[in-house]
C-alpha cells in the first residue's frame, strides 16, 4: 500500500506511530498481492486449520523467545571476549612513554599530589585514570615528562594504568552489538558488525594506551544504546523501565561531556530525537491531554537536562577538591582563583607595589611580558603604511632585562588635572609611596631610559589600532600627556592598592584613551618575531589586562615585602571563590584554550580525509627492530563503511522520488525502518563529523572514531536491508491524486526465513569478514608495535604516501 493511501486516515497514522523500531515481519504470502480469490467450492475441500490452544501458543512463544534470547547471549559473550583479547594483547609493550600518555599520565600524577593543572578537556577520563593508579599503588611522583621515557625505571604501574582505557575500549564492542539488536537487525548482521569494531586497528590502537578516547567513545554509545531501549519502552509511559532507561540515558551523556567536549555531539544526537519524540507525542491524534504532555517534558527536562548537568557539575567539583594546591596551572587562571590555592604566588609572593619600584609586567592571558629594545620600527610596512620609526615596544616571552620598567608617579605640576595624592597612616609610617588604583603613572624604560608612549600612528599590523613606541626622557616633556597612564586595576575601588601577581590592571592612556594592547600576530624578522603591542580603542577588551610581575625595591627582598610577615605556605590561603563561579571560569578558560590550539602539528590532518584513511598518527617508534605505534584504521573497514553511507543516502534520495510518482518500491513499514532506524544511526555519523569542518584548531584522525563507530553500524544495518529482502514482481495498484495508476513495480519481503539469513547473505558477510580480518593482520604490526622483520616489509604497507610510516 501506498505511503499516500496509509496516510490518509488519523487513527491509522496513530497505529503506525506505535509500532515498533524494527519492521514488522511478514511472510511471502502475505505480503504477495493475490492475482484472484479461490472458488468457495474450492476452499470447501482444503482441509481446516488445526487451531492449537491459547495455552500451547504462549508456551510455544515463550519457548521460541528463551531460544533467541540464549543465542544472542552467546554472540554477546563470544564478541566480548574477542573484544577484550583483541585489546589487551601485549598491553606491557612497549614499557615507554607513548604519545598523549606525556599529557593523561601526568594529569593523573597531578591528582594524587594535590597539585592544580589546566587541560582544555573536562577531568571525568583523568580522574579516572588517576583512580586506577591509586588503586595500583601509584603516588604520583613521576610526571611522565617526555615521549620514550621507561616505566619500569621510573617504577610506574603502566599495565594496571591502561587496563581501565582498554577495558573501556572492549566495552565497546558489546553495547554496540546490543544497539544493533534493538534496531532490529539480524543476528548475524550483529555479529558481523561486532567484527568490523573488534578488529578496526584504529579503535585497537587508540584503546590500549593511557589516553581518554576510549572512555569517550564507551559512554558515548552507551548514550545511544540507553536511549534506543527507552525509546522502545514509549508504550509503557512511568513506568520502572520508561524512568530506568531515560535516566541511564541521562547518565550516559553526563559521563560523555565529562570526557571531552566534543560529548556534546552526541547530546545534540540524542537532543534532536528528544525533539521528534515530543513532536510525535504533541501531535492530537495521540489521544494525550495537554497535562499528561507537559508531564511527559518535565519528565525528560529532569532526565536529560537536570540530572546530566548535576552530575557534570560534580565531576567539577571532585576536580577541585583533589587539587587544593598550587600548580603549574595556576597561570592560566584569574588571580582571585589562583588565591583559591594553597602555595599560591597570589598568596605567598604578592606584596603592595611602590613607587620608583622596577618591575616587569606580565600579560594575564598570553603569559607575554612588556619589553623594548633599542630597534626601530621601519620607515615603511609591508603593507605601505609610514611608522614614526620610534623605538619598538613588544611582547616577548623570555627573561630579559629590556623587560623592566621603572613606575613614575605623575607630576602635578606639569598636569594638574590628576587627583591629588593623599598618604594614609601606613605609607607615612614605612615613608614608601603605594600604587593605588586610577593612579596615572609614567612607564620608564629601565635600559633606554625612556619612557612608554602611544601617538595617533598607525600600528604595523593592525592599522585601527595606534602604535606603541617610547620617547627619550630628554625629549618627554614635550610630549608629557602622551606618556601618562591610567592604572586601573579589575574590580578594584578607590584607595585599593595594586599588587604584584594578584591585581589585574589595565593601562590606559590619559590623552588618547587607549590600552596597552597586545596582538595574537607576531612581527616580521624586522620585528624579531615578536609580539606586537598596540594601543586598542575598545577599553573593554578581554585583552587588555596585565598584571605586575617580578619586581625590585628596597622594601622588597625575594619577593616579599619587609614590612609583612612571612607567609606560610601550607596554611589555607585567604582567598575564597564560590563553586558555581570557579566552574565557571574554568569552562571559558577551556573553551578558549581548545580554540586556541591553531599551531600546526606533524601528524594533523583534515576532516574530509579522514573517512578514507588518508592520514594517520604516529603515537611511538623504535629504530631497533622497526618498531612503531602508528594510528591507522582498518582501510577495507572504513572504506567499506563510508561506502554505506553514500549508498543509504543514494537509496533513500531514489526512494523519495519514485515516491513522488506514487512508485512505493518499500512500503510504509519497511521505509519507517529504514528512515527510523539506520536514519537514527545516519544522524549520529553525520552530527559527530561534520562540526569538526566548522573548527579552526588544530585535528587528528582519531576525532573521527566516534563517526566511525556509526557509520559501521549503518553498514551492518544496511547490509542487512538489503541481503535480507526478497524481489517479487506483483501488479500493485496506487492511488493518488484524481488517476489511479497500475504498474508493476518491484515488491519487497522481508525475510526472516532463518536465523542466518538467505544462503547468499551469509556468504557475502563471510566473504568480507576475511577480507577485513586479512587487512586486520597485514596492519596489526604497526597498531601493536611489536615491529616487522624488514623495511621492504614497512614499505609494503605504506600505501598512501602521507601514511607517516617510520624506515619506509
């Protein structure tokens, strides 16, 4: 029947909104359209049905049930265990230092001492990691400082730290193969799709090393999974089971964000079918009352919004209760966060800056320090703008004397508009003059001798911004305005003082109202590939704060003021922050750190090549035997799988048309499979790639995984649609419109005539399943690392020439 015909009533449309994910099945003779009805007479002599009692029938069902049901036990339990060998397979090899294991490692080792770090990812994979390690016995004393270094010699418990990723990395296997099971595909289709993730030599590869993707990718098909089993729960609304798996659901996702960022790609998978479930549910037909539907939305806003964000917001705090100390990540947080922690600079080196005190000043974010040097900008840029040819002032990152500048309180005589200095009872007793906040300053040059200045000349590299230059002491009068500069510290209220480390400030120019400003760009070999500083318009700019950083006055020995006590480092710092505001600095610090990571990287690649396996990575090489770890998919498995994915877009753009011209090739159960089902799975590939084409960071291969796994179930699942229909051709009349057309068109079954399919079926999936496990082999060496026994053999599977293989 016709999609257009089925449609047509609303009770029907509700019939069909219920039926379950999977097709239903039915039987050739059903499905076949009888040419013409038997004669009476005929019918008379056939023999009566022999109708069994209720009571046989269920026990026949229940009988019938109990035997898939062990059968697909025993498939479960087969590939787990494959799953599990595949992946723990010489896991002590190689006892070194592998890749990303320099960054995991040492986040972990952090956490067992207590020492605060940033990473641009959320801590939920770390802490695990560093649970793991606990469990081993591991302190934390080595900090896995570079690529190579021995485990055994620097007694760390490597084995037991990548059992979790590899464990996780198995895990995968069986919740994929379970998901297949509930969109209804065959049991040897999920066998065979459990195969192609069993033996992927990417997923192998990235799951036995101290590393977070396999954590990512478990929890992120356990979200897909959880939601599929409630989803087909919807017929049983508030329920155990409807609440049960709506909150795993939730669960899920919650562990998939506190993975990665990039878990909100499969939020948004789940989000969208949340969406077409409410739309579905909104819909009159459905017989709810506008209460029983706002019952079913709260229902889901608590599942899967209240519940995933309060356990995402734990993982932050256990995050920061186990760091409660100062660490190399101090840097890239505010002052008044970093007083937060024990040891703290903020709390333990920041003292009250004076007058006439020499002092380098730091930049908040780019960690780059004001200096100048006795070069001169040249006459003429590369773009054709004129400079003033004025002493150059940059940011550079390193140690250096031409980074001090000497603070100069303003002269009232030579500009009477500033506020008038008043010394409260402290100064006049230490006889020492204190930077306050909105105190204009002049900034001298400690090596030139000259001082800080900004004009209305073009800056070098960005023309609407103005250059930043100094002028010689001698000739600084006639210029005096442009050299004053207002100190305005973040937060801060008159009579407060600045301090080093701690006090956030801005530095804007009395007469032409612009920040010291510096650029992300560096300049020319002219420029000596520093950074450039610039006199910004918009005071207002995220970039515009510095702080205080080294300084030198008499009253100031190592950094600590004679006139205050010591300060204790272990004792709790004076610093406190709430939660909720600790949280959320640390995200935007994260979202900006991760959209930072522009710089190009040896083994990045791009998102359109990642499908066809074009690049991989080099996690570790060893000359001696040519041995390497390189990051590698299966090539027939993916090429095979991206392959499907083109065909069920191919199929179902075919389908709609022919559609158009009331041509039902499917019919309406079947295509509500295909749509619903490998549509589902669709969806998921295409929202966990193509974000990734939208991003300016920097990317590997391996943030193509979770695609991958996806597009490997729609292969499955297509697969199975296809090898599993029989071709009947049978007259079909369609009804549309105001013409009834008679075609004969093709006539699909669905077949379920066995437990493995048609013959043919069988021998296709067999077919490819030895092609991918000969692939599997032939690149197994590079995936485990145990190495090959000569370079014309690492020459044979350099395929591609940007394959990064080592000795080829």
């Amino acid at each position: 029947m016709s999609e257009v015909r089925k449609r047509k009533g609303g009770k029907e449309r509700e019939k069909d909104a219920d039926e379950p994910v999977s097709p239903v099945p039915q039987s050739p003779e059903k499905a076949k359209a009888p040419e013409k009805l038997a004669p009476a007479a005929e019918l008379s002599r056939k023999e009566k049905p022999v109708v069994k009692p209720l009571e046989e029938l269920i026990a026949d069902a229940q009988e019938k049930q109990e035997q898939w049901s062990n059968t697909w036990t025993v498939g479960l339990v087969f590939v787990s265990l494959l799953a599990f060998l595949t992946r723990m397979y010489r896991i002590q090899d190689p006892g070194k230092v592998v890749f990303d294991e320099v960054h995991f490692g040492k986040f972990a080792s952090f956490y067992l001492r207590g020492e605060y770090y940033f990473d641009v990812h959320p801590p939920l994979g770390k802490l695990l990691l560093a649970g793991t390690a606990a469990l081993a016995g591991y302190d934390g004393h080595y900090l896995f400082d570079e690529i190579g270094d021995d485990y055994v010699v620097n007694k760390v418990p490597f084995v037991s730290m990548r059992l979790f990723p590899a464990l996780c990395g198995s895990l995968i296997i069986p919740f994929c193969y379970l998901t297949l099971k509930e969109l209804g595909v065959s049991y040897v289709a999920a066998l065979f799709g459990a195969f192609m993730l069993i033996f992927d030599n990417a997923l192998i590869a990235q799951s036995r090393l101290i590393l977070l993707d396999s954590m990512l990718l478990l929890f992120g098909v356990m979200s897909i999974y959880t939601w599929i089993k409630f989803y087909k729960t919807r017929m049983s609304p508030f329920s155990f089971q409807w609440w049960f798996w709506m909150s795993m659901t939730g669960v899920s996702l919650a562990l998939t964000l506190g993975v990665k960022m990039v878990g909100l790609f499969t939020i948004a998978v789940v989000g969208i079918a949340v969406l077409f479930d409410l739309w579905r549910l909104l819909d009159i037909d459905r017989g709810l009352s506008m209460t029983q539907f706002y019952k079913h939305f709260a229902a889901r806003a608590l599942c899967l919004i209240v519940l995933p964000i309060t356990l995402y917001l734990s993982f932050f705090y256990i995050h920061f209760a186990l760091l409660p100390y100062s660490g190399p990540g101090d840097a890239f947080m505010t002052p008044k966060f970093q007083a937060t922690l024990m040891g703290s600079e903020m709390f333990t080196k920041s003292v009250a800056v004076p007058y006439s005190s020499i002092a380098t000043i730091k930049h908040r974010d780019q960690g780059i320090l004001l200096h100048s040097h006795d070069a001169k900008y040249p006459l003429r840029y590369e773009n054709g703008h004129v400079s003033s040819e004025g002493q150059q002032v940059t940011g550079y990152e390193h140690p250096d004397g031409n980074n001090y500048w000497e603070i100069i309180p303003v002269d009232a005589a030579k500009y009477p508009e500033a506020p008038e200095f008043k010394a409260d009872a402290m100064e006049l007793k230490r006889d020492v003059r204190y930077l306050r906040h909105n105190d204009i300053v002049q900034l001298l040059h400690s090596v030139s001798l000259s001082f800080l200045l900004t004009h209305d000349v073009a800056s070098p590299l960005t023309n609407t911004n103005m250059e930043m230059t100094t002028v010689p002491r001698d000739k600084a009068d006639e210029r005096y305005e442009e050299t004053l500069w207002r100190v305005v510290v973040q937060g801060g209220k008159d009579g407060d003082r600045v301090r080093t480390k701690s006090s956030l400030v801005k530095f804007v120019n009395v007469k032409h109202n612009v920040c010291v400003h510096p650029n992300k760009l560096t300049l020319p070999e002219w420029g000596f590939n520093q950074v450039e500083i610039n006199g910004e318009k918009n005071l207002e700019h995220k970039s515009n704060w510095w702080a205080f950083d080294d300084i030198r006055h008499t009253t100031i020995v190592n950094g600590t003021d004679i006139f205050e006590p010591p300060v204790d480092a272990s004792k709790k710092p004076r610093g406190h922050m709430p939660f909720l505001a600790k949280f959320f600095e640390l995200q935007a610090k994260m979202f900006e750190a991760n959209a930072g990571l522009t710089s190009e990287h040896p083994y990045s690649s791009t998102p359109g090549s990642w499908p066809f396996v074009v690049r991989g990575i080099s996690f570790w090489e060893n000359k001696e035997g040519l041995r390497q770890i390189y990051l590698l998919g299966n090539p027939f498995i993916w090429w095979f799988s991206i392959t499907a994915v083109g065909v069920y877009v191919g199929i179902w753009t075919v389908d709609r048309i022919v559609l158009r011209r009331q041509v039902d090739l499917l019919g309406f159960s079947l295509r509500r499979w295909f749509d619903r089902s490998i549509g589902f799975l669709f969806l998921a590939w295409l929202l966990h790639w193509i974000p990734f084409f939208l991003m300016g960071r920097m990317l590997f291969l391996h943030h193509y995984l979770p695609s991958f796994i996806f597009s490997t179930m729609l292969a499955t699942a297509l697969l199975d649609f296809i090898f599993r229909l029989s071709n009947e051709r049978s007259p079909s009349t369609l009804t549309g419109g105001n013409a009834a057309l008679a075609a004969r068109v093709p006539y699909f079954v669905w077949m379920r005539t066995s437990l493995f399919g048609n013959i043919l079926y069988t021998a296709v999936l067999v077919g490819l399943m030895g092609s991918f496990l000969w692939c599997f082999a032939f690149f197994s060496p590079i995936s485990y690392g145990y190495g090959l026994p000569s370079v014309e053999a690492v020459r044979e599977r350099k395929w591609f020439k940007s394959w990064d293989l080592q000795h080829a």
